[in-house]
C-alpha cells in the first residue's frame, strides 16, 4: 500500500492505522469471522456461480438501458404517489432534502443506514443548518456519537471493540459503563425508541429499486429502517441511479444473494418492501425519492468500467482484501474503502484519492473471487492506474523505471544480460556497507520501497544456465 509517490496525508493515515494494534484486531477478527460465515452459507448453494451470473447479466443489462429503466422507475413510482427527484450532484441532493425536509416541522429526524447519503456528507449538510438527524443504526449511531464516518460498507463500526463502544457510551451518553453487548444495545435502543416517537422526517437509502413497479427495497437487521421509513410523517430515500433491476421477480434473486455474499446470512431479518404512499392509510404522508447521479453517468459512459455500477455493496470484497483487512476503512480517506471504493471513488470525486486509492492493493484478485456480481475488479485497478500515470500523477522515476523495465523485458539477451549485472551488484546493494546504506538513505527513492519489503536475492544461476548446465532433469 505504500509508495513513495503518494502523498504525505495518504501515507500518513496507512501508518496510523497500521500503528493502532487494537483497530488492526478488530478488523482482522470481525473480517474472518463474517468471510468464514460467508463460506458456510456458499456450502449450501451449489448453484452460486449460476447465481452470481445471472445477476451479473441482470445488472449489466439494466446498465445499457438504464435510461429507459429510470424513466420507468418515475413513471411508475408517480403513479403511487412518490415524489421523484433527480440530484446531478452531491449539492444538489443536499439542497432538494432540505427543502423537502423543511416542511416536516419541528419533529426528530431520524436516519436509517445508507451509504449514499454518507457519500454526499448529508449529516454534515444537515447539522451545519443546525438540524440534528439522526442516525438509527447501532453502527452508525456509535460512529455519531464518536464523530467518526463508517469504515466498512455492512459493517460500519467493525474496527472498535466492545470496549471502544462502552468508552464511547460513557463519554457521549453519560451511562454507566458496561461492554456486554446486550446492555449497550439495549442503551442505544432507549434513546432511538423515543427519537422514533417523536420523528417528523425519516431518512432513507435502498438497496435496490424496481422499474417495473417502482417500489424500493431496503434490507437490514435491526428493524430500524423499518421504523425510520414508515412512523415519520415523510420519507425521503436516497438511490444511486444504478440501484435498479427491471422485475420484481429479479429481486428473489439479489435477496438471497446480498445478505449471503455479505454476512452469510441466508436473508436479512428485515426487508422492507415500500411501493409507493398512501396518505388514507397508515405511514408516511408523503414519500420522495431522490435520484443520486453524482459521477455515476460519466462511469457509465466508459464501458469498460462501467461494470463497476454494478456493486450491490455487500462488503464481500472489503472482507477478503488484505489491505483492507491491515488497514481498515478509514485509511483510504474515502467514503467507499477497501476494493470497491479504489475502483468506485475515482469516479465520484475529483479529489486525490482519484490517482492514489487504485495504487492500495495488492492486486491478488481475491475481490473479483468473492464478488457476487462478478465485477473483475483487479482489471479495473489497472486501467485507473494506467490513467493516472497518463494524467501525470506518477513521479518521473518510476515512469523511466518501468521503461527501462519494460525495455529489458522485450528482448531475451537483455533480460539476460540485466540479470548478470543484477546477479553482480547485489551483494553491495542489498548489504549493510556504503553502498547499501545509500540506498536505503532518505536521499534515495528506493528508500520507502526498501523500508517496507526485504528483497529477495537473485539466484546465483538462471533456471535457464542449470538447465543448460544439465544439473535439471528434462
Ligand atoms: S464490488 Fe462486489 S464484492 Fe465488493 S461490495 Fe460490490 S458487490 Fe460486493
């Protein structure tokens, strides 16, 4: 993950995060704990790589007719009585949920778990026109409470401990301190239980959305979203524009696969199906939709990176990164961390972490195993790498470097004669005298490289000399 051409701030938050010893647990323990329950609920499944592939096509299907699938999605959605909005940009869906929001009166707002409104700061855009929403999910309210954004897309609070969670209870909430977890759950459920009472405003995401019928389908554990979506007097949710499926049969697949890939469950507990509004019945008296574009279009317009949209955000990824299991989320200083978000954000933001987050792998394409929806993430990676170098964020060394590797490799006598040399001069370089103290100098580039791997030595014969040689069996 570290690479002396990233920046100070990215190389900055990789340390810190290597140095907490207590995150690095946390994460790794809850990373192999959800993976191994993932591995079970696959053992039931032989049919999985069918699975993933038609919901693969499904996805990329709706991808090349998104326009006509969105259109049907309003259409049908309006004519059950939703409100839908379409947001360019993270701005944009700020100002429309103000708006809307503001004629909720004076009531709590309470927040269900969503990732896109995490993606456009909305609890921030909210609080700095002095509203308080908030947040209903255990996770999420922790990470509220500690002021802190979610570092997994499941599991938003997975690098504190329990005992993190207590220190934060104590501090925040003024309760006595306990790290059983039931006691802490039960603490936050109180205070929830009275904002849902008093709530005026609930706001939501959606895992997917139906063109054909224009409801939303939001899935969880908690029962909160549940809440959040139905006691306030509106409700407004938050879709990527890519979250669609055409059928409402095609959601029996996704609903199976989602929770499986992400945290081996065979369902969700909850999942709420929300077609439309019906203000003579009970529930919300007005339901909006906001359609999130935020980068999303200029994505779709690159079909080979396009298959990027077609993320069900399970986390499956995140969980079997080594990176992301060293590191965690907030390392990527990113809303989205771990795979998905080095291949997402660049398309999202124009920030630095567009040229930096695809160099924080490792590329063993262990995401694009896992992925449910087949996206071939490590391809994805390159290309945004490969645009980074042409955009120039790469430093000139490295460029004349791997020309001068790619060089060396076109022709067999110069491979060769390189690996003579090599074999030659790395005693001095790799040893502990003049010559190997310079290259590990700060003066050195070579320096961040050497810091953070032991380079192996060259052989002293090529398999090719010992084969020649005849000392290997044919
Ligand atoms: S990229 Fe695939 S594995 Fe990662 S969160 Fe999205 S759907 Fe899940």
């Amino acid at each position: 993950m570290l690479d002396p051409a990233q920046s100070p701030e990215f190389r900055a938050r990789a340390l810190t995060a290597l140095a907490n010893k207590n995150q690095s647990a946390a994460v790794a323990r809850a990373t192999s704990t959800i993976s191994d329950r993932r591995d079970l609920a696959l053992e039931e499944v032989p049919e999985w790589q069918e699975w993933r592939e038609r919901a693969r096509l499904i996805k990329a299907h709706v991808l090349e007719n998104l326009d006509t699938y969105l259109e049907q999605f309003e259409s049908n959605a309006k004519r059950r009585g939703v409100t839908v909005h379409w947001a360019r940009n993270a701005q944009e869906a700020i100002d429309l949920i103000f708006d809307i929001g503001k004629r909720a009166g004076s009531g709590a707002i309470v927040k269900a778990k969503s990732m896109a409104t995490e993606e456009i700061g909305l609890n921030h855009a909210l609080e700095a026109k002095g509203w308080e929403p908030l947040e209903t999910d255990l996770g999420e309210r922790i990470l509220q409470l500690d002021g802190q954004m979610p570092s997994h897309i499941v599991a938003p609070a997975l690098h504190l401990s329990r005992d993190d969670v207590a220190d934060i209870f104590v501090r925040e909430l003024g309760v006595d301190r306990t790290n059983d977890p039931s006691e802490l759950t039960a603490i936050a459920r109180r205070v929830l239980r009275t904002s849902f009472a008093k709530a005026a405003l609930g706001i939501s995401g959606a895992n997917f959305g139906v063109a054909e019928t224009g409801s939303i389908l939001v899935l969880e554990n908690e029962g909160n979203i549940r809440l959040s979506t139905s006691l306030p007097k509106i409700h407004i949710s938050l879709m990527g524009i890519e979250k669609l499926v055409p059928r409402f049969e095609d959601l029996a697949l996704y609903l199976r696969l989602l929770p499986r890939s992400g945290t081996g469950q065979r369902l969700t507990v909850y999942q709420s199906m929300i077609t439309g509004v019906d203000p003579s019945q009970e529930g919300p008296e007005e339901m909006h939709i906001v359609l999130l574009d935020n980068g999303r279009s200029g994505l779709l317009a690159q079909p080979d990176d396009r298959q990027t949209l077609q993320c069900i955000r399970c986390g499956a990824c995140q969980n079997v990164c080594p990176v992301y299991r060293a590191v965690g989320g907030h390392a990527y200083g990113a809303v989205y961390g771990g795979p998905i978000g080095a291949i997402l954000t660049p398309h999202l933001s124009d920030g630095p972490q567009a040229a930096e987050l695809p160099y924080a792998s490792s590329l063993c394409a262990a995401c694009r195993d896992v992925c449910p929806v087949k996206i071939d993430i490590p391809k994805s990676l390159l290309r945004l790498r490969a645009k980074a170098v042409k955009d120039g964020h790469r430093g000139r060394l490295e460029k004349v470097g791997f020309r001068a590797w790619a060089r060396t490799m076109e022709r067999q006598g110069r491979y060769e004669r390189a690996m003579r040399s090599g074999r030659m001069f790395q005693g001095v370089v790799l040893s502990d005298g003049a010559a190997g103290k310079v290259a590990r100098s700060p003066m050195t580039p070579l320096k961040a490289w050497m810091t953070e791997r032991a380079p192996r030595r060259l052989a002293k014969k090529s398999f090719r000399e010992l084969w020649k040689e005849g000392l290997i069996d044919g």
